[in-house]
C-alpha cells in the first residue's frame, strides 16, 4: 500500500515540478497537516515560501502540507528515507511506531511544562539526530512542541479519576497506557478524525493541544476542558542526508542557521497560543488567535499533576524502553544517561 501511495505521489511530484535552472537545487517540503492550525499557517509554510529569499541559496522550494499530498503522517520517516521529499515535517508520536526511540522525548508525564521540554529537547536532539541519520538516512534540523497537550471531555469530568470507563482519543502507545492505566479505554485516532468521533460519541474524550483543538471545532462538540499536561507533542524537521550533501558546508550552515531561527520562533509562539487558547476554551479574555467559546474548566488539583508526573518511572518509561530496547539494543539505558535525571531516574 505504502508503496503504491509512493509512487503515486512521486509521479505527482515530478508532473507538478517547474523547470529549474541548472545550478538551483529543489527541495520538496512535506509539511505539517493543514488541520493542525496556527504554527503550520502562521510560521511553518510562510519560512518555506520565502527560504529562497532569506537565506540567498540556490533552491527552489515546493511546499506542500501532507494532508493535500495524499500521504498519512504516520509514513513521514519512510517519505523521507525514500527521498520522495527532501525535507518532511515529522510529528514525532505518529513515526514512532517506526522509530520508537524518537518517543522517548516525550514520554507521559516528563514534558508538564515549556521549560522542561527545551531542557529534554537540549538532551536529547544528538541522539535524535544520530538515531536519524543512521536508520532513515536523514539529519535532524530541529524540533520543536505543539504545546501541553490537554484533556477535552463531552461527559462531565472533575478531574482524572472521572476517565475511569471513559472512552478517550490517543494519539500514540505512551499515552494509551497511561489512559488504561486509570481505567479509561484508550482509541487510536489520526487527529482529522476526531472532532467528528467526539461528535458521535465515539469517543467520550479527547487528548491535543488547546489551540490544534480550538482551529479543528473540538470545543463544538465537548463541554469540559482540562488543561493538564500530558505531553508536549514535538515536531521534527528532518532533511534527506542525500540531498544535504549537494549543498557545500557553507550552505549547510546557512540552511540550518535559518532553520535555528524557525525552531526558536516557534517555541516561543506556541507558548503564547497555548496561553491564548486556554482562555479563549473557556471563554476567558484576552482571547486573540482563535475562537471564544464557553467549555467549563476542569481544576487541575496537585493530585491529578502528581499522577501524571508518576506515570515516567512506573508506566511510561517501563513500557517504552521495552518496546525501545527491541529494536535499539541499550536504548532505555541510553535515555537514562540523557535525561533520566530530569525526573530522578538514573
């Protein structure tokens, strides 16, 4: 299947493709999905437009968000390794399944805020990029997080103990766990399709981004908003190694100079929408970069924060570096050398 998308999609590509002049290199972008809002509208597909003409380099860029490419987010590692595109925007939690030490950036329970994530993403982004480079034949260009990812819920809840036989939307296999862990049902759900299952009761629950959540319609269809952090949902850059070697050392250090300068921008505007689209969820002001509505907020008590942060050395972690270690001989050990300090684990 993967393969007849690919090649579907390559054929795309090239009937797609203007004539270049001879000395420009092109790079094909498979961006974020549209669906996921602001970041993908507001910062990632503007840099790509205008890369050509900030950093002076000798490129032609085509930009595409996956969604409009007919390719699954999940397939973002085997895109990129192929060389269908040059560049492929990689959420992290859906190509793990190919690549489960990617996950380990982003357990439940070990990103609770901004300011842990950048210490874990410091950390861990050499081993990310060697991990990269060795098994998809790409390089890292940076990561960066959606942001807190929070609970939305149809049912009324007050708080986690309320997810007990509850059916709640996940997005990868740390997140299931935790969710079965205090009893609720976890359900797999690509992100496109979740507004509509909360709407058919398909689900009970939801798990995102406050903002993601906010552009996607998730608040017409729930009631009860619970900004708890589970994970932070980062967001990968990765560049095929082949075509990174057509550029000289000094281009490599002006294209990924432009990509520093996205990554740090990016930070620092997710902060401010997730901020924004916690109160806009529950109808609170300032509300500035997406919809009002008026979803009851659910308190976060210490008891609930507690019981995620717990989830790192008693489900999360355990459960991972078993699937991890599988496929990457070492690799629990090698997380605890890099960041397993941040949360008392050595």
């Amino acid at each position: 299947m993967f393969r007849t998308v690919l090649a579907a999609a390559v054929s795309t590509a090239l009937l797609a493709a203007p004539a270049l002049a001879a000395d420009k290199i092109k790079l094909n972008v498979a961006g974020n999905l549209l669906a996921t809002g602001l970041i993908q509208k507001n910062k990632e597909q503007p840099f790509f437009e205008k890369l050509e003409a900030t950093t002076g380099l000798p490129i032609a860029v085509d930009y595409k968000p996956m969604d409009v490419t007919g390719i699954k987010d999940a397939e973002g590692l085997r895109v990129l390794k192929a060389g269908l595109f040059d560049i492929v925007s990689l959420r992290v939690a859906a190509v793990s399944r190919d690549e489960p030490f990617f996950l380990g950036a982003d357990l439940v329970g070990l990103n609770p805020n901004y300011d842990t994530a950048e210490k874990v993403y410091e950390r861990y982004k050499d081993a990310f990029d060697a991990r990269l480079q060795e098994r998809f034949n790409a390089k890292l260009l940076g990561l960066w997080p959606f942001g807190p990812q929070v609970l939305f819920c149809k049912p009324q809840i007050s708080g986690l103990a309320d997810l007990k036989g509850k059916k709640v939307r996940v997005y990868d296999q740390s997140l299931a766990q935790f969710i079965e862990s205090i009893g609720g049902t976890p359900v797999p759900l690509g992100f496109g399709e979740v507004q509509q299952a909360l709407s058919r009761g398909v689900v009970d629950c939801a798990i995102t981004g406050p903002s993601s959540a906010n552009s996607a319609g998730w608040p017409e269809v729930t009631a009860y908003f619970m900004p708890i952090g589970f994970q932070v949902a980062f967001n990968a850059y990765g560049i095929n190694l082949d075509t990174w070697k057509k550029f000289t050392p000094e281009q490599q250090a002006k294209l990924q100079g432009a990509f520093d300068g996205l990554i740090k921008e990016i930070w620092t505007y997710s902060e401010e929408l997730f901020d924004d689209a916690v109160r806009c969820n529950v109808g609170e002001d300032p509300c500035t970069t997406v919809k009002k509505f008026d979803m009851k907020k659910v308190p976060v008590t210490e008891a609930d924060l507690k019981l995620v942060q717990s989830a790192v050395p008693t489900i999360s972690y355990p459960a991972w570096s078993t699937v991890c270690d599988q496929s990457y001989p070492g690799c629990g050990d090698k997380w605890k050398s890099l960041i397993g300090d941040v949360v008392g684990m050595k």
